[in-house]
C-alpha cells in the first residue's frame, strides 16, 4: 500500500512538472544552438533548433492535457522562445551570412531579436482569443533557420531582406488563427 501511494505522488509530480520540463529542453537546446554557432558548428545549430521547435511544440499541449497552465510556464516558454527562436537563429545568420556587413549587419540581426522580445511580451500581456497577433517568433525562427539552407545559393544581403521582413511581421497587428 505504501509503495503504490509512493508511486501515485511521485506519477503526479512528474505529471505537475512534464510541461516545465519540456520548456527547459526548448531553453537548453536553444543554448546548445548559440554554443555551437560561436563554435563553427553551424549544422549542429541548425539541428538544435529543430529540436527546441518539437519541444516547444508540445510543452503547450502536455500542460493543456495535464491541466498544468500557468503564469510561470507562460513566462518560462517565452524565455525559452527568445533563445532558441530570437537569439539563437539570429546569430547563426549573422554568423554565416552578416558578419561582413559590420554594423548593418549586426543592427539587423538586434532589430530581429528585438522585434521577437517585442512580439513575446505582447502575446504575455493579452488575453488568448483562438488567435496570433503578429507572426509567433517561433514561426520567424524556424523560417529564418530554414533560410541557412539556401546560404550556398544566395546572396548574403539576402538574409538582411529575411531579417528585416521577419521582424515587421512579428510586430505587425495582423491575425493569425492558432492550429
């Protein structure tokens, strides 16, 4: 009796903490992401951020089944979302792609994590209504991520143009149905 009322206390925390626990994957990956970037390791990047983007997929749907919402986990998802869809895609195009442009370059990418900050603390302070206001940053980044695909094939000043369009359109007023 002991051992199954253990069992059930300890299946409940792990329940109470599943959300959380993803979240903080998204967060670490997108750290892992900027590591590897300032290391060369531009494949890796790419690589850890597809996976905060499945990680990030799902902490939102096993707090919604767990019934785990909160302000913190809100809080905790945006942090993880600046990192690993703000920062960490930002740098990896700067890395590969922005570095000769100097100053333009790098005003571009910080309008780019700047507008994704922006676009997070909007969604935090509105209520949830079925819809997006603005294109989500994790859809920005994963896009802008995609785009170190086409490095070999296009111009650098390319990315400037995926920059500043990504960054008008997270902070756009535009609505966007949740799926």
């Amino acid at each position: 009796m002991i051992l199954i009322d253990k069992m059930d206390y300890t299946i409940k925390r792990l329940k109470s903490q599943a959300a959380n626990t993803l979240t903080i994957g998204n967060m670490m990956f997108g750290g892992a992401s900027l590591m590897a970037t300032l290391n060369g390791y531009y494949s890796y990047s790419v690589l850890f951020i597809f996976i905060a983007a499945f990680l990030d997929r799902f902490d939102g749907m096993v707090a919604r089944k767990y019934n785990q919402e909160s302000e913190l986990g809100k809080q905790l998802d945006s942090m993880g979302d600046i990192i690993s869809f703000g920062v960490a895609p930002a740098l990896l195009i700067h890395q590969l792609a922005l570095q000769d442009f100097g100053l333009a370059g790098m005003v571009f990418t910080v309008i780019y994590i700047s507008c994704g900050a922006f676009r997070l603390a909007r969604f935090n302070i509105t209520e949830s209504n079925g819809y997006f206001t603005g294109l989500p940053i994790t859809a920005a980044g994963t896009v802008l991520t995609l785009s170190y695909f086409g490095f070999s094939h296009w111009s650098p000043a390319v990315y400037m143009f995926i920059l500043l369009i990504s960054s008008f359109l997270m902070i756009s007023t535009f609505s966007l149905r949740k799926v």
